[in-house]
C-alpha cells in the first residue's frame, strides 16, 4: 500500500486542524507580504500523468512548464543529479519555473544521516545550478527514522549549507505523539530557518500538524481519488487565505494522487479557485483531451 493510502476514504475526516501557537507568530515575522506562489505536480512523465499530454509530445518537462510554474523534482531522491543534468532541466523551462529537488536517498535512506557531508555537498553543488529557479531542496526522512536520532538530525541541520533553501518532512509516528520532542524539533528548525513540511493524506493525520518554522508554507498534499479531494483543497484555500494576511512569504503547494492521472486536475481547479479568490493571474493547466479553454 503506498505511504498514507487507506481503503475506504470515506471513513477518515479531513477537516484541517486548527493552527498550532505558533504558526500566527512565525507568519507575523514576515513583513515583506506575499512573494511567490509555486503550484505543481510530483512527476511529468507521460506514464502516470496520463491524458495530461498531446499526442506526440517529445519533451515532456518543456510542455509541463508550460501549464505549470514549479515540479517536485522526485528524481533526485533515486540518483545524484549532475551540474549538465540540472543545467538541461533548467535551459527547458522558462524564466518564472521552480524547482524543488528532493535530497538524494544516498543521505535519507542509505546512510539515515550518517557521515553525509561528501554526498550534501556533491548535491548542494550540483542543484545551484538551477540558479534563480531553484525553489526549495526538502529532505524526506525514512519512515522508520525516529527521534532516539534526533542528534543526526541536529548535526544535519546545523551543516546543511546555508545558502540552499531546505524544508525537512518527518514521517514516523514518534516525532508527533511526543510533544516535547515535536516542540525541541521545531524550535531546532525556527533557529535555522528549516521549513517544515506538512503533508495531508489520509492515512496519516498526524503529519497534519500545521506548525510553521518559517513564513514559507511547503504543503505536500495527496488526494484520495475521491470527491472529497476537491472538498479538501477549498478547505486549504480557507486557511491558506487566513495565512496570507497573516504574513505568507512563499507557498510552495505540490498535488499527489494514489493514481497521479488526476493531479493536473486538481491542481487546475485549486489554481482557479486561487485565481478567483486571491485575484493571482496563475496559469491554469489543461488536459491534453480538452480541445478549448482549461478544464473549467
């Protein structure tokens, strides 16, 4: 079963939680007001994104630029990028697109953040070269990575070069149910500017915690190809609107799905409902199955 898939979404209650302490406090430390707001999908390969593209599409990353402005670049998580690779992804995008590369499993999974300084420093050097369109780095620690390491997890951090911005998920159980553990985690991340991830998924409410560490917001969101999909992103923009006042810098929001063919489209809808709302001029992404107009 993939990460925080359940059988019967019906069953599980999406409503968000209300706002951690904290969170209003750390958005109020932001006085510039609203900067970049970055939108996309996990993949761009045609394989799980079926219909997404038109027949004949020969560059994949060049078209889904086209309909979007960022990428949760996930294939950096299975092999180091290269400086030419990272160079070519950035030549096929325009000026305005993002990218937000996942660390290498070499250092999440591999080594769990042990003697990692060599393979951070080979990634770091390799992503600058995404220059002005490099988004955000995040690391995603193993599901079975646990708070007795949190000392790994304090000596990262305080190496991680600063000048890459770098937002952290952290997925087992431990770092949620213990809160002094949670809180010494996140004040950990608050001294050095770490983002800290939020994921919604069903099967994992836990990681829902909507504590901020920073004005920037990096919400991983994975629908359950079920109508309440579309439900749960109005409920974000709500709360994502409460933010904005509040003191939002950058929200980067990137959509999964248990079956990726329908990430484009809920990524349109939630886009135009941004559009609406917030009166942004995002381009809204269309199916290659729709001949005119976007999917709305």
């Amino acid at each position: 079963m993939k990460f925080g898939q359940v059988e019967d979404p019906s069953k599980i209650d999406f409503t968000l939680p209300p706002d951690h302490p904290r969170t209003i406090e750390i958005l109020k430390q932001n006085k510039k007001g609203l900067e970049n707001i970055s939108i996309g999908c996990a993949k761009w390969n045609k394989t799980d994104l079926k219909g997404f593209y038109p027949r004949g599409t020969k560059d994949e990353l060049t078209y889904y630029a086209t309909q979007f402005n960022a990428i949760e670049l996930n294939a950096t998580f299975y092999g180091m990028p290269t400086p030419d690779q990272v160079i070519t992804w950035k030549d096929k995008t325009p000026d305005n697109f993002k990218f937000f590369p996942k660390i290498t499993n070499t250092v999440s999974h591999f080594r769990r953040l042990i003697d990692v300084t060599e393979p951070v420093t080979q990634f770091a050097t390799s992503i600058l070269n995404f220059d002005q369109k490099l988004g955000m780095v995040f690391l995603q620690l193993h599901d079975n990575f646990k708070p007795k390491d949190y000392d790994r997890l304090e000596k990262f951090v305080k190496d991680w070069p600063k000048e890459v911005p770098l937002a952290i998920e952290l997925r087992n159980t431990e770092w949620f149910t213990d809160q002094n553990v949670f809180d010494t985690t996140c004040e950990l991340f608050e001294d050095h500017n770490i983002t800290n991830i939020i994921v919604d998924t069903a099967g994992r409410r836990d990681m829902l915690h909507m504590r901020l560490t920073t004005p920037n917001v990096f919400i991983r969101y994975v629908g359950a190809n079920a109508e309440s999909d579309y439900e749960r992103l109005d409920d974000w923009l709500e709360r994502l609107t409460t933010w904005k006042k509040e003191g939002l810098q950058n929200l980067y929001f990137f959509v999964h799905q248990n079956i990726e063919k329908a990430s484009p489209l809920l990524s349109a809808y939630f886009i135009k409902k941004m559009n609406e709302k917030w009166k942004t001029d995002l381009q809204i992404p269309q199916m290659a199955a729709e001949s005119t107009g976007t999917l709305f």
